[in-house]
C-alpha cells in the first residue's frame, strides 16, 4: 500500500503538472496563430511558464521537505557520524 507521504508527493505533482499544462494551452490559445505557429510573444510567455514551473516545483520540493520530514527517520545532523557506525 502507498504511504500518506508518498500520497501527498503524487498529488502535489500531479497538480503542478497539470497547472502547468493549463497555463501552456492558455498561451497557445491567446498568443497562437490560425496555421499553429505560436507568436514571438507567446514564445516569450512560453519560456516564462517553464522558467516559473521550475521555481514553483523547486519551492514545492523544498516545502514538502520541510512538512513532510519525520524527526523519527534518524535524519538528525545533529548526531555524529563516527558514534554511528562505532561497533
């Protein structure tokens, strides 16, 4: 069975992804022309969806790291790495 973590993970992409499919067809449908080529315009608002996918998925990552990490994984910096693996 999927953990609630793993969950929440697919769910958040999921929705970014289809976000960012949206905002495509909206440009494609504002900025494009009748023989489907897209305007210098649309070109431009194109890479800026891409460009702020890539930050809006960073920040996403970075935010579901923080929610999501569990103080029980043993993921603690604060131990040190030679008491450890001490035998």
């Amino acid at each position: 069975m999927v953990e609630r973590e793993q969950l929440i993970e697919i769910a958040v992409a999921v929705t970014a992804v289809f976000l960012m499919i949206g905002i495509m067809i909206g440009i494609g449908s504002m900025y494009g022309g009748d023989n489907g080529s897209l305007s210098s315009d649309g070109g431009e608002m194109l890479v800026g969806a891409i460009v702020g996918f890539i930050f809006l998925l960073t920040a996403v990552g970075i935010g579901l790291a923080y929610v999501l990490n569990d103080p029980d994984d043993d993921l603690d910096p604060d131990e040190d790495a030679d008491s450890q693996s001490a035998v």
